[in-house]
C-alpha cells in the first residue's frame, strides 16, 4: 500500500482555521479506513477523526462541530479541515490508514495553535 505522506500542518491563531492532507503513494487498493491522530507532549495518541470508504465518519467529542474530514472519492486522499482552532489543539497530527491486516501512520505534521 505505500507510505502515507501529509501536508498542511502550521501556526495559526486560536479561531483560525487550517487544513490537513494526506495521501497514500504507491497505493494499488482502497484502504477502508482512513483518518487522523494527534499526539501532544505528555499525552498518549488520540483519535480526532475518521472515514471509511463508503463516507461514514466518526469525530472525537473535543472537534466536533470544528472539524470535518473527508476523502476523496476512489483515491486514498483525505483531509481535515480544523475550524475555530484552540490553543489545546496544539499537537502532531498523523494520518492513519487500516486495511484488515495492516496499519499504517504517516510522518506526522505539527500543529501550533496560537492564544
């Protein structure tokens, strides 16, 4: 399936909006499951979205109404875009894909939100 490259992280100010993408090179097959983790310092990695390849979704409760992620149809391309950010947004965001016997994990791109 290839490597998962992502693209878009940055600094932006509390309120501001950035967006987030991320691709899977040399890829021949769907990966059913595509979405985004995030990591803090001192934290364990979280959820902070989902999407199958039919287009069902799945937020954490801290982005919803914020966020919103999606996937381009056919392709294993998806994106986030995050909204209203707040400084506890702050972390290193990696994409994730799940097919039913692998996991893969992108390079990860910070995020720096700004009070």
């Amino acid at each position: 399936q290839g490597k998962l490259v992502e693209s878009g992280g940055g600094l932006v100010q509390a309120g501001g909006s950035l967006r987030l993408s991320c691709a899977a090179s040399e890829s021949r097959y769907s990966i059913p499951l595509l979405g985004w983790y995030r990591q803090s310092p001192g934290k364990q990695r979280e959820l902070v979205a989902d999407i199958t390849s039919d287009g069902t979704t799945n937020y954490a409760d801290s982005v919803k109404g914020r966020f919103t992620i999606s996937r381009v149809i056919f392709t294993n391309t998806v994106h986030l875009q995050m909204n209203s950010l707040k400084p506890e947004d702050t972390a290193v965001y990696y994409c994730n894909g799940r097919t039913a016997t692998d996991t893969y994990w992108g390079q990860g791109t910070q995020v720096t939100v700004s009070s």
